[in-house]
C-alpha cells in the first residue's frame, strides 16, 4: 500500500476541495453532476485507495464485471443510451471521462454511480458470507488504519495526538438506552478514531490526507457527519490556495449554512470538533476468501466497515474539555437521561 504524502493548501486540487467538502457535510457522490479528477496519476491513487489494485488482472476483471452489470441495468431499466467508446473505458478512463464536458461525461457518471452500489450491495453480501467475527473484521480495519496513521506520524506530519478504540460493550448499551430512536445496526462508532492537530489550520491537510489513503470521498456515510470547526465557506473564502477553486465547485458555496449543528441532545452547545462515518474499505485476506462458501470470489475481495472518525485541534480540544462541553459532562449527561428512561419509561 502506498501512502500519500501531506498536502499543503497550495497543492490542492479541485478533486481535494470538492472530497472534504463531501466530508464535511455528509453528503453522498451520487448527487454529484461530475468529477473533478485534473489527470490519470489522480485518478489511479483514487482508485487505489479503494483498495483496486489497476495492475492485478484479478482485480481488472471484477472492475469489468461490476461495469457490465451497471451498463446493463442502466439500459435494461431505462433505456440509457451507453455510447461504445464510453463502454469500453477502464475505470481510470470513466473517472477522467466523468470530470470533463459533454454528453459522455454524463454517461460516464451515471455509470460510476451505479458500479458505486452495486459494489457497495457485493461487498455487504460479502461480508455476511465471510467465516469471520466482527472482533477479526474490526482487526482488519485497525491494521489499516494503524499503518497509515503510523506512516502520518513517523514524517512529522501536524498531528499530536491519535487514538483508536472500540467501543466496548457497556457503552453500547447506555447508547442504545439513551436513544429510542436507534437499533443495534445504527451505531456507527463500535470502531472510532481520534486525530488531534496542532492547529486548526492543520486540519485540512489532515483531512486530505485521511481521504486519500483511508476513506476515499465516495465512501462517507451520507447524513453522518457533524461540522462545528471548520466553516467550509468561510475558510475557502480567507485561504487563497482555496479560494481559486470557488468558481469551479459544483454546488453553491453557502450550501452548508445551517447544516452545522449536533443532532445529539446530551453534547453541549459550545462543543466543536468535525465528526464523520466513512465505510472504510478493507482488503480480505487471500487465506480468510479460501475458506468462505462458493461463490464468494464473484463479489471480489473488499469489504466495507463503518468507522467513526474525529479531527480536532488543539486549542478547540483544550477548550472542549474544560467545562460543560467535557466528555465526562456529557457521559453524566447520558446516563442521566438512562436511568430516567430505565425508571419513568420516556424521557422528559
């Protein structure tokens, strides 16, 4: 696995500005009208962070069956007119197809939306085929993301602090009684990380870094991401590395205003941080693939694991910590409102 190295604000492209935005909001690729990939090397690293490797013939092969199966259901079910030169791209061709003009770009993107879950459905169904417990599946993501963040810190990058952990059973169930509302298959963080930068100017390049050797853009959880640092419009409007890329974006600048608040009644209204949940695609291992059921080589060898995510500086860290809005604050919080439920039955 190669890793990427930290970009400055300077060495943004697009393609880097359009991701994070993705992340910050939570929002989902397939309402995206185009990518914004500036040539084929960006392209193949995003591909290869996905866990597809363009020079295994194995993986070239599940690439090719995952597009014939899109192409065929866009024009079995509406009549999509896929124009041949289109049909025969590879994927770094559909990618950079995808980030240019015409009538083939749109056809390209509408085919990379439908090969996005139609992989997405394979790797679940995978999943749930694998000879394997989820304490094996969690281990498989934590070594990733180890790797990378180890490589982070042996070159110095701006992070002083990095945390993984899962959460363990107890807290499970205070958060299950906590919300009502949520089941068991809605908790997104049983495996979480923490990155703590040194500044908040950091924090961008952190998040760059993140997206383009963990979780590639496409891969966040749509409506799962949680903004009260980093004011998109507002920060590309003062960096001017940032701010040559506005004209350009594909959505208006203030879509953001007013999708900032915490959907989370126990955290305090003073509490920043940027929060997200990415299905963080993992490589099965080739011995794990042998011993699954027939079949299971058909739907490749990635899985996806929901992972929880936080970015924080340093001095919005300190701050959350010294008062109400203080992790020890909010877990009194919630087991507050626990044993009112556990004892009236609703909450107040």
């Amino acid at each position: 696995m190669t890793i990427p190295e930290l970009r400055t604000l300077d060495e943004f492209t697009l393609a880097d500005v359009e991701a994070i935005r993705l992340l910050l909001r939570g929002g989902s690729v397939v309402d995206w009208h185009r990518l914004n990939f500036a040539d084929e090397a960006e392209a193949e690293a995003f591909i290869r962070a996905q866990e597809i490797d363009p020079d295994d013939p194995a993986d070239v092969a599940r690439v090719l069956q995952v597009k014939e199966s899109a192409i065929d259901y866009l024009r079995r079910h509406f009549d999509f007119p896929v124009p041949k030169p289109v049909a025969k791209r590879d994927l770094v061709g559909l990618l950079m197809l995808a980030s240019s003009k015409g009538h083939r770009q749109i056809c390209a993107c509408a085919i990379l939306k439908v090969m996005h879950i139609i992989h997405h459905l394979e790797a679940r169904e995978l999943l749930f085929l694998l000879p394997t417990a989820d304490e094996e599946v969690f281990q498989w993501v934590e070594q990733k993301v180890y790797h990378v963040m180890a490589s982070a810190l042996a070159n110095d990058f701006p992070i002083l602090e990095f945390i993984g952990g899962r959460k363990n059973k107890d807290s499970l169930y205070t958060k299950l009684l906590s919300k009502p509302e949520v089941s068991a298959s809605q908790i997104y963080d049983k495996v979480r990380f923490r990155i703590v930068t040194r500044s908040s100017h950091d924090i961008f390049p952190v998040l760059s870094y993140v997206q383009r050797s963990i979780v590639p853009f496409n891969f966040v959880i749509p409506g799962q991401s949680t903004n009260t640092l980093a004011r998109f419009h507002e920060y590309c409007r003062s960096e001017p590395a940032l701010a040559k890329h506005i004209p350009n974006m594909q959505l208006p600048l203030d879509l953001e205003d007013g999708l900032s608040s915490i959907d989370n009644r126990f955290t305090a209204p003073s509490y920043r941080v940027v929060h997200f949940v990415a299905d963080v695609p993992v490589r099965v291992p080739d011995k794990v693939l042998v011993a699954a059921p027939p079949g299971v080589s058909e739907l490749g060898h990635t899985i996806f694991v929901q992972t929880e995510f936080q970015v924080i500086d340093r001095a919005t860290d300190e701050s959350n910590e010294a008062g109400d809005a203080s992790h020890q604050a909010y877990k009194a919080r919630q087991r507050l409102a626990v044993m009112h439920r556990l004892k009236v039955g609703r909450f107040s």
